[in-house]
C-alpha cells in the first residue's frame, strides 16, 4: 500500500535516485506485490531506507526514525514522505511498536533493521540483533522480507556502488512461534537475521 505522495516520489525520482546512488536491484520478484511484509535488512548507514525504498516496487516501506529527525525542517518533509514515523531509541518505545503493528494488520508494509543501529566495516553475523522484527512479524500475522545491502567495506560513500539483494518471503508459519517456548522472540529474530546474512555470503 502506498501514498499518492510516495508514488508521485516513486515515478519521478526513482529512477534519478537509483542513478545517483548507483543503486542496483536484485531479486524484485521475490517481493510481495498485494499483501503487507515486514521488510529486514542489515543497517550499514543513514541511507539505507533510502535504498530499500528504490529496490522495492510494489510496496511502500514505513521505517521507524529516530524522533530527533522530525525536529529538523527540511529532513522532517523528506522522512515523512518516505513514510517514516518517529520513535524513542533511548526507551523501551512500546508506542511506535504498538503502531508498527496495527500499520501490518491494516496491510501497509513497516521497515525495520534487526541490529537496532548502524555498524559500519562490521561484518552484520558479529553484531548484536534485537527482537522487533520478530515481535512484529509474530504478532500481526505477516511474512518477512529478507533483504541484504551490500557496500564494499560495509561502508556508504558517494558514488560508491550499493547492491540491495531481496530474497524469499519467509512465512509467520516457517518461523514456528511457540507461545509456550521460553526466548521464542529472541530464537526467531535470530532465525530471520541468518536469513539476512545468508543473502549477503551468497553474492558476496
């Protein structure tokens, strides 16, 4: 599902977008084209919605922004657009995962990077992952998107070519939850983020 204004964005500056970040696709039929997802990615730099929006086609992701962003005039418009919406990242934001949630449930696609922050010139498998994808995926009932952004070094630069790997949607029954399991969040996150870096190693 997408905004009138996220389309007109698509239509008009996608492909100008895609050309000044050398942005590369791969894997765009494996996106779901009329249902809500979660869309999981590696987290590198600042501009990675930015090319998970230009990869993806049929959706709009929404990304949780960090609220500091909406308080500065013209990046304010720019996140809005993309269809961000602000969340805590000093605090448990149990608001803006409230609002992710019921976002899947109306059938709008919600964006969010396991590691919880950027790691640059780190290998994604030796950092930390957080439960959020998980949560969202287990209790809105939606599949995953796994998706991978790959940079030489790990590292965005200008005019550096970036690569945006998609890959097979996985189903909420493929991640098994067990309400009776204990950790079942933090076994099925990790479950989702192997998926993720397991599209990295294959087009390495």
């Amino acid at each position: 599902m997408k905004s009138k204004t996220y389309s007109r964005l698509q239509k008009y500056l996608g492909g100008f977008v895609r050309f000044i970040f050398r942005i590369h696709s791969h894997g765009g039929e494996n996106e779901p084209t009329d249902t809500a997802y979660v869309i999981v990615s590696n987290h590198t730099s600042n501009a990675d919605p930015v090319f998970l929006c230009a990869a993806t086609k049929h959706q709009q992701p929404h990304f949780m922004a960090k609220k500091e962003l909406f308080k500065i005039p013209l990046v304010r418009g720019l996140v809005k657009a993309l269809g961000a919406f602000p969340v805590d990242r000093n605090g448990n934001d149990v608001g803006a995962i409230k609002k992710s949630i019921q976002m899947l449930k109306d059938g709008y696609c919600v964006g969010i990077f396991p590691q919880g922050h950027r790691y640059k010139k780190v290998d994604p498998r030796d950092t930390e992952v957080k439960n959020g994808a998980a949560m969202l995926a287990v209790r809105s009932g939606v599949q995953v998107l796994p998706c991978y952004v790959k940079m030489k070094n790990n590292r965005w630069a200008p005019l550096r070519r970036v690569d945006v790997y998609i890959g097979q949607p996985i189903s909420v029954e493929e991640l098994r939850y067990d309400e009776n399991a204990k950790g079942e969040y933090s076994r099925i996150s990790a479950y989702i983020f192997d998926k993720v870096c397991s599209i990295g190693e294959e087009n390495a």
